[in-house]
C-alpha cells in the first residue's frame, strides 16, 4: 500500500501544463480566493489541486478503522478461519497452472 506525501519544496522546474476551461462564477470564486490568500492564481490553482489529490489518494490507499473494525481484523489475523473447500479448490488449481507454465 503506498501512501504519497507531500515531500519538502525544493526547486523543480515546472515543465507540464494542465488547461481547464471555467464557467465564469467558477473564475471569479477562484481568483478572489487566490487573491484572499495572497498568491496568483495560477500558484492557488495548482497548490489546491495537489492538496486535492494527496487526500484523495490518502482516502483511497489508507484503511481508518474504528475501534470495533479494528478487534474484528486483529482477530482475523491472529486466528484466521480455516480455508473453505472452494479455496483449496482454488489454490490447487492455481498451484496447477503456475507449476505448468
């Protein structure tokens, strides 16, 4: 499971472009946000994207369980049940076509 961070800024040269087309409402919310924190527009653009998708990545790569979910998957994995008929039919099958290739 990789979890993407935010790393330290250094210099990297911006060489990519994105192009979005906005309705009108849309452009005049974002440059009065940019303008409220101080930066261009373009700069509020990206850096609300990227923060945009860490956490969207972080949502769907990180598992947040809660105190019940987390006593149910402990226990599984310290005593996991015994495996199903169907999975040791899965698994011979499966050992038979690796074991042919």
């Amino acid at each position: 499971m990789a979890l993407v961070l935010k790393r330290p800024r250094r210099e990297i040269r911006k060489i990519e472009r994105i192009e979005a087309r906005l309705n009108p409402e849309q452009k005049r919310r974002i440059e009065y946000a940019a303008s409220l924190k101080g930066r261009s527009i373009s700069d509020f653009m990206v850096s609300s994207a990227d923060d945009a998708a860490v956490r969207t990545i972080e949502q769907h790569e990180v598992w947040i369980l809660t105190g019940r979910d987390r006593e149910v998957f402990v226990k599984a994995l310290l005593h996991p049940p015994a495996p199903s008929p169907r999975m040791k039919a899965a698994a011979r099958s499966y050992r038979s076509r690796v074991s042919a290739s």
